[in-house]
C-alpha cells in the first residue's frame, strides 16, 4: 500500500503513529518528502483525517492511516 499510494500520486500524508498504522507512518515520514511530498504529523487521528480532507484540493491525492485501516 505504501508505495503504491507513491506510485498513485500521494502528496500528502497526515497520521499520528499508533499501532499498527506506524509502520506507514514511519514510511511515509521518510519517503514523501524526498519525493516531494508534505508529511505531517497529527496530534490524534481524527486530527489527521482532518488535515487530509482539508488539504486534499490543493495537495491533490492525500492520505491517512489509523490503528484501523489506511485511507486513501
């Protein structure tokens, strides 16, 4: 999922690290800016999902993970 969602254009990813979506967190912290992407870190997830729908316009393909499910 995680460099498909590079591969797909994802320029934005905003998530706070809580098991188990730190994995992607962690990833997307180190990956998205290199690629020229925004990495931002919430103070909670619901915060996050916040900031991705916020930014979603302008940013374009944005996303966020949770302890749940990655969303896109």
């Amino acid at each position: 999922m995680r460099e498909g969602a590079l591969a797909a254009g994802c320029m934005l990813f905003a998530g706070y690290p809580i098991t188990p979506a730190t994995e992607i967190d962690e990833f997307m912290a180190g990956r998205l800016p290199r690629a020229g992407g925004i990495y931002i870190q919430g103070e909670d997830e619901l915060a996050s999902l916040g900031m991705v729908l916020g930014a979603r316009p302008p940013a374009g393909k944005a996303m966020t993970a949770t302890s749940e499910t990655a969303f896109v």
